[in-house]
C-alpha cells in the first residue's frame, strides 16, 4: 500500500538532493511549474505530462522513496499510483 508522503521541509531537502540532478526535471524546468519538486507529497507538475520529455528518473535512489515504500516513479509527470 502506498504511503502518504508529508510534505515537510525535511522531505524538500531530500528531494533537492534528488530532484535538482534528476535528468528529467531540470531540461523540462519543473521547477518553474507548480507544484515545483516534492511530487511525491504534492502531485504531478501542472505542466502536461505530453510536454514533458523522460530523460530518466531519480525517484528510485531518494530516500523518500524507500521510507514510504513507494511504488513506480516519475511522479513528477504522473503523480503516486494509486491515490
């Protein structure tokens, strides 16, 4: 089951460590497009996944991701499966 992520400044510092290298997030400037980063806790980038181009994924290395025990990745153009 997939576990709720707070969206706690401690979690946006891990994030920043894992989101601002990711190969994805940076070209697509996801940060200019709310909700920015922390997708996992906040939900898919407002920008249109259709205008996102997949260069890869962080989300795997982060330890958000293994503290709540996520499942998938590229939450930032598809938000957690199954919320």
């Amino acid at each position: 089951m997939v576990q709720e992520v707070p969206d706690t400044q401690e979690n946006m510092e891990i994030c920043k460590k894992f989101c601002g290298p990711c190969p994805t997030f940076k070209p697509n400037d996801l940060n200019t497009v709310k909700p920015h980063a922390l997708f996992c806790a906040r939900g898919a980038s407002e920008k249109p996944a259709a205008e996102i181009e997949d260069r890869g994924c962080n989300c795997f290395a982060c330890p958000v991701f293994h503290k709540y025990e996520l499942k998938g990745g590229w939450y930032c153009m598809h938000s957690i499966e199954g919320r």
